[in-house]
C-alpha cells in the first residue's frame, strides 16, 4: 500500500503520510496541510471524517460490531470482569492484578468522603431541577474544595486526583437521586464493593434496614462496563478538548457531563423511556410511530435507534437486551414497555427505511428498561450513563495530557460579511 496520499489543489501537487493503526485503520496526516498549500484548510462538520487524536483505549469498528477496551472484547469484559477491573483496565492500560485491584478500591474508598460543604451548594438547587445539571455543577464544584491543577508529570499526582474523582463522583451520582427524592444525604459503607456501595447510597432509607439485591448489583456492573468507553464521542470528545486548555480535570468532566446530557448522546435513555411510555399512553401502535420516524416532514425520531459509527448491530445492544430480560426475568417483572420495544426492534429490523439506513437499536435502547426495573427515576438514567463513562473519560484526558496533546482548536471557513466601513448609530 502507498505510504502518501496526493492532493492537487490549483495544479500543484502535494504529498501527505498516510498513517497506520494497530486495527489497520488508514488516516492522512494534514498536519501540514495549511503551511504547504499557502492555507487551505478542510472542512468536516460534525467530524465524521475526522480523526482527532491517536489512541490506543477502545477500538470500535462500526461495519462489523467491534467493540474492545485495550484490546479486550466487550463481551469478555462484560461476562468476566467487575466494573472496577474495566476502570483500571482503560486507565491504566492493563487488567489489574489481585494487590493493584485491592490496593486500587482501598485507595478510591480512602478518598470517598466529599467535603460537607458540597452540600450546601446542592440545596440551593430546587428539587425539580434536573440530576444532569446538578451533577454537572456538583463535579465543576469539587475543584473549589480540592487542588484544581495536577501536575501531570507526576505519576502520584496523577494516581491522587484518578482515585479522588474515582471515590468522590458516586457519592454525588447518589445525592442528586437524594436529592431529587427528598431523601438525607449518606456517605456510604466502605465495607462494600464499588458497584454494591453506589446502590445503597442510591437507595438506602432512613427508616429502613439496606438489603443488597445481588440481581441489582450484577446488572448495574454489566451496565456501567458496556458504558466505560467509546473513543472519540460527544462528550469525550469534550473532555479531551477541555483539557486541552489544562483545564482542571473536575472541570473537563464537569464539560463531558454536560455533553453527554443531550438526546442524541447519553440523554438518549431518558428519551427512548419517554419514548416508549408515549407509545403505550397513545394505545401501543407501533406502526404510528415508525410512520412518524420515516417521515421527514416530521421532526420524531426513534430514539435509542442508529450510531454515528455503527453500521451494524451495537454490540453493547446485543448483551444489554439479554441483560434486560434476564433483570426482569429474575425480579418478576412484567414490563409493557419492554414489549413495546421488542416491537419496535423486530419492525425496524425489517424495515425499509431503516435497513437501508443501518438503523440498529443502540445501547440505549434496552438500558432504560433495566434502569427502571431497579427504581431509578426516568431523569437519572443519563446520570448512570456518567457514572459508567467516568473511567474512560479519564483514561483519555490522561493519555491526552502525558501525551502533551496541543491545545484543541479547530479552523472555519468563513461565510460572512467581507470588510464594510462602520457607520456611527446615527448615520445607519
Ligand atoms: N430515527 C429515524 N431516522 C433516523 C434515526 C432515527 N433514530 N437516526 C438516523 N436517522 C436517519 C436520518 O434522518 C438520516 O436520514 P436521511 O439520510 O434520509 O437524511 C439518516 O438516518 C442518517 O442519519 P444522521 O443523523 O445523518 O446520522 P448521524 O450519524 O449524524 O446520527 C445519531 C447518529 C445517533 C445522532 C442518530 O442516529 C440519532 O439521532 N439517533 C437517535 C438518538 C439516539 O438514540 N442516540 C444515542 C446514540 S448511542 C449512545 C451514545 O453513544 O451516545
């Protein structure tokens, strides 16, 4: 395979390196593009074409299903693992062994406790107000309490501010459900593991003695793995972009978690529940709204459905169903909703539109049911997104910043006005 890419602009002819991943994926380096061409830039809105950065965290390849964290299959790590395994596997590159996992979770646990004060800003907050804004503000917030700047040259430094914001964002996950419940804030048990302690913080009473329900515990884990990461998206996107100003790393996650929020990224869950509860409101047609979503004079769209990189089932779909009913299985649960979604799904699977389209139920489309099964409101369900996607989020700020990454700062090309001469207020 040739090693350059030609481009011919104005007659002149321009040699560019054509660079190789692990996975064969082929990109051309433009670094030089504007400095050889006296200019040009190009054009990607939406970045669909472009590759931000090199990474060597999550592997995904959309036309055949592909999805791997450091080279390890999703199936693998959501049948074998535990979430705090995949954690230290996208942050630190490598399956951690027995003393690393236990030295690992002491260190998160040690560093659990946020400060008091924290709750104060949380008061201020209406109850209405919805969990994603508040976690959002909760995280930016913690920097005011805790160094803002890492030195990332420092590998301890570094290991301190993973653990803090490893210990620390559950326990704010837990207190906008609280919050939002009218339920007293709690710190948790550390006698507990990651994914147990997260549970009872959620949803121990006052009144009321906690029982684990191992069900629960077990389909939150598979969730929030599925979640971990998924290179270059909206919202990590973000957070490399935010951290490519040195920002503090509170507050790049504090940016990701506001990108993640919106419907067509990770605010998706809530949508595809609403979604579906409106289908089972208006009488269960199904049809209607498959209608609804080919025509495009209406703005509807089937959520939970289609990925801008798969082209081909979402793998992290294909577990999340068998998860979904396995949940409801175990807890005796008879959910309408889901019925509405297999719908759905079948339907789509063998429509026209959505064929030619590669239009495939996405994560999101099964987590909903399971988030609900456990108790969690409708508004939370993106906020358990952030709690899954926290590692990688981390796991590429860090490689971003050892890797000294240039600060994100992409180029236009102008559309406006050309020069006009100013006229004062009176003269316009
Ligand atoms: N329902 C109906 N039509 C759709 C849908 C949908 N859910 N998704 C895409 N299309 C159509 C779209 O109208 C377009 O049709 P045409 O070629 O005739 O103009 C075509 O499919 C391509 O769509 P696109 O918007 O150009 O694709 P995209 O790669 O820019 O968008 C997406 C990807 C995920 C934003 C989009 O599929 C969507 O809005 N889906 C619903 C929201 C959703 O479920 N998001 C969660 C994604 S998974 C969680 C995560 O990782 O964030």
């Amino acid at each position: 395979m040739s090693k350059t890419a030609t481009l011919e602009i104005n007659g002149q002819k321009h040699d560019f390196p054509l660079i190789t991943g692990t996975e064969n994926e082929v990109a051309i380096d433009i670094k030089t593009l504007r400095g050889v061409t006296g200019g040009v830039t190009t054009i990607d809105p939406g970045y669909k074409n472009t590759g931000s950065c090199e990474s060597a965290i999550t592997f995904l390849n959309g036309e055949e299903g592909i999805l791997r964290y450091r080279g390890y299959a999703i199936e693998d790590l959501a049948e074998k693992a535990s979430f705090l395994e995949v954690a230290y596997l996208l942050i630190f590159g490598e399956l951690p062994t027995r003393v690393e996992l236990d030295k690992f979770h002491a260190d998160i646990k040690e560093e659990s406790v946020v400060d008091d004060d924290i709750k104060k800003i949380l008061d201020a907050f209406p109850k209405a107000a919805h969990p994603m804004g508040v976690l959002s503000s909760l995280t930016s917030a913690l920097t005011a309490f805790n160094p803002s700047s890492v030195n990332v040259d420092s590998e301890e430094d570094m290991y301190r501010a993973i653990v803090k914001i490893m210990g620390k964002f559950p326990v704010l996950v837990a207190w906008t459900m609280r919050k939002q419940k009218g339920l007293p804030l709690d710190y948790g048990d550390d006698s507990l593991g990651y994914v147990e302690n997260v549970l009872k913080m959620m949803f121990k009473k006052p009144n009321q003695e906690y029982v684990e329900n191992p069900i629960l515990v077990n389909a939150l884990d598979k969730l929030l793995i599925l979640h971990a990461d998924h290179e270059q998206n909206c919202s990590t996107s973000t957070v490399r972009i935010v951290g490519s100003s040195h920002a503090g790393l509170f507050a790049s996650l504090s940016a990701g978690i506001s990108a993640l929020w919106g419907p067509l990224h990770g605010g998706a869950n809530q949508a595809v529940l609403e979604m579906l509860e409106a289908i089972k409101e208006d009488g269960g047609d199904t049809k209607k709204f498959m209608a609804k979503a080919k025509d495009k004079e209406d703005p509807f769209r089937l959520m939970g459905f289609g990925h801008r990189v798969y082209k081909n089932f979402d793998p992290r779909a294909k577990i999340i169903k068998v998860a979904a009913d396995e949940v409801l299985g175990d807890l005796g649960i008879e959910d309408p909703v889901l019925d509405i979604a297999k719908g759905l799904a079948t339907e789509a699977l063998s429509d026209e539109y959505f064929v030619k389209r590669k239009l495939y139920p996405n994560v999101d489309f099964y987590s909903g049911i399971i988030y609900r099964a456990m108790g969690i409101p409708v508004e939370m369900f993106t906020v358990m997104f952030a709690l899954g996607r926290l590692p990688g989020w981390i796991a590429q700020w860090k490689e971003m910043r050892t890797r000294k990454e240039p600060i994100g700062r992409p180029r236009q090309v102008y559309t406006g006005e050309n020069h006009r001469e100013f006229k004062t207020v009176d003269d316009r």
